[in-house]
C-alpha cells in the first residue's frame, strides 16, 4: 500500500519552500533531491507531477521535447510509439546482481509530448555531457543532510501558520531524520549542540507540533526505541 502521508508531506513541503524561499535560491533545487530520495525509499507513488510546476522553475526537474532524448535518432520508432507515461530504465530481471526496481526513474520518464528527467539522475548526466545542460543546470545537487532540510521546512512553515507541517516532520524522530537503517548515531550532548536540531525543535516549541506529531503513525514511542534515551530527550521540549 503507498505511503500517502509520506506523499502528502513532501509535496507540501516543496510547496512551502518554494512559496518561502527568494526565487533563484539554489539550495532549494538541493531540498528537492533529499526530499524525494527520502520518498523514494519509502513505499510510495509517483507523485512529482502534483508539484511539477515549482520542480521545473527550482531546476531539480528538467523538460524537454522528446525528440531531444540522446537516443531519438536511433530509436525513434520506440520513441514515438509511447502514448502513455512511462519510466524509461529497461531492467532485466534475469541478470546477476538484479537489485528490483528502485533506479526506474534514472533514465528519464515520458509523459507525451514530454521528457523529464531529475538533476543527479543517469539522464542528466547524459544530458549534461553532450552540452544540453550549461552553467549551474549541469552541477549535480549537493548533498544535504535530511535535518538540515527539515529545519529550512519548519522554518518555512512556521511562517506559512502551518504547524501540521512541523509536527509531521518532528514526529519520524532522531533515528530516522539523523540516522538511518543502524540508527542515529549521535549522542545527547552531540544533538544538543547541532544548530539544525535546536532551530527545529525551537520552532516545534513556538508553535505547539509536539501534540501533533505525538499523534503521527510515524512517531516511535520511547518504550520501543533501541535508542531510549535519545528518544527520551527527543520528546521532551
């Protein structure tokens, strides 16, 4: 079953980042690929479409008519035929090493008479190589710690009013927001002193998410955590 609050939480934080952001930031291209690597590993939907327009103008997503893919000349036939979105990565299930599905967006995707492909992708490397991409549309997006972009959300949505926002951020907790499959690997003290932590939890303070994001499905209960005095101190504003 798809994920959909995950779904619902990323696009309305790239919303609220483009809506809070000055036009031209480039950090914002940046969020775009932490947030939708954190989608992605996650069991949802394609969902870049319901905010296409603010990936486009923010440069994570590009667009292009097909007859631009760097295959076209040699495979027009295929090209033209496609009626219908589609993921362009072929995957051979067959093959050693098969690791599923995962890279089915590397390759670009159509959604006729269109091209799309995300910065850092396969495709956009292609793209980039062969000249399509110039200046800061060829740099790859730089790699941001996933706090650091929940922060610049909280931030971002304390201004919008919303604090549903903040505190479905909050609630995924110091595992999964510094951590990840072994676990945050920081300490109290460490946490404490991370501008990061302390402007997010800051905010979560102001506008009264604890309540919220103790209400998440996604929010661990310290008496089930492996780490309980980190959760402790998570929940405990």
């Amino acid at each position: 079953m798809s994920e959909h609050l995950i779904e619902d939480l990323v696009a309305d934080s790239v919303r609220v980042l483009d809506r809070h952001t000055e036009a031209g930031d480039p950090r914002v291209r940046d969020w775009c690929a932490v947030l939708y690597g954190f989608q992605d590993a996650h069991d949802c939907s394609f969902t870049r479409f319901r905010v296409m327009d603010v990936l486009l103008r923010r440069g994570y997503t590009y667009r292009c008519p097909v007859e631009r893919h760097p295959d076209y000349a040699t495979r027009s036939a295929y090209f033209d035929a496609l009626t219908e979105f589609t993921g362009l990565r072929a995957f051979d299930e067959e093959a050693p090493g098969f690791e599923g599905y995962g890279s089915w967006l590397e390759d670009g995707y159509v959604e006729p008479p269109f091209l799309y492909y995300d910065a850092g992708s396969a495709l956009w490397r292609r793209m980039a190589g062969t000249g399509a991409l110039r200046g800061a549309d060829a740099v790859p997006p730089r790699r941001t710690p996933l706090i650091d972009v929940v922060r610049e959300i909280a931030v971002a949505a304390e201004r919008a009013g919303d604090r549903e926002l903040v505190g479905e951020w909050y609630a995924f907790g110091c595992a999964t927001l510094l951590g990840g499959p072994a676990g945050c690997p920081f300490d109290v003290a460490e946490l404490s002193a991370m501008s990061a932590v302390r402007d997010l939890r800051a905010v979560v303070r102001r506008t009264g998410a604890l309540p919220i994001a103790r209400r998440s499905p996604y929010a661990c209960p310290v008496e089930f955590s492996e780490a309980e005095e980190l959760e402790s101190w998570w929940w405990r504003l």
